[in-house]
C-alpha cells in the first residue's frame, strides 16, 4: 500500500512539473505581453488575423486589419508580435542552425 502511495506521489509531481508549472509561464508570459502592447504594434490575433494596434481601451484594443478598416477585440485575443519580412531577423523562431537558414528569403 505504501508503494501505491509512493507511485501517486511520484506520478502527482511529474504531472505538476511537466503540464502545470509550463503553463502558468505560458500564461504569465501572455499578460506580460498584452499588458505591454502600444498603439502601433503590428499583432496577430488569436484567430490569425493581422493588424496594426490603433488604439487601447480597457479590455479593448481597436485594430487596423485593412487601410480605413478598424475592428474592436479583447485585449486577451491578441495572440502574438507580427514580424515583418524585415523584422525576421528579430525573431529567434525563424533561425535554424542546422541548415544555416536564418529565415529570409
């Protein structure tokens, strides 16, 4: 019986280090960033969309998806930075050192 407690308590631990701790970084790292996002920041939504950020509101970002064409999101549906073809380099995603690649084309 002491084993089965043991296994549990081993099987509790991995669960927390390898699921639950990664993911309140991940979120962690979310709010950092939409608390941190500035009317002119080039943005991608969580449902793909791109646009540049028009202006902040509360909760509300207002986001310029087409010239003259502006929609209001939740601040939290804004899903990551959109680096431009020459903002590439910026981005440490794009490089891969095994094919000497270093993301622009």
């Amino acid at each position: 019986m002491e084993i089965a407690l043991v296994y549990f308590a081993l099987l509790a631990l991995a669960f927390f280090f390898l699921i639950v701790r990664p993911q309140r970084r991940r979120v962690a790292a979310h709010r950092a960033f939409v608390s941190a996002l500035e009317v002119g920041d080039d943005v991608i939504t969580t449902g793909g969309i791109y646009g540049t950020v028009r202006s902040l509101r509360g909760d509300a970002v207002e986001l310029e998806v087409a010239p003259g064409i502006v929609v209001t999101i939740a601040r939290a549906a804004v899903a990551q930075r959109a680096y431009s073809r020459g903002d590439a380099t910026d981005d440490p995603s794009t490089d891969d050192p095994s094919t000497g690649d270093d993301g622009n084309r």
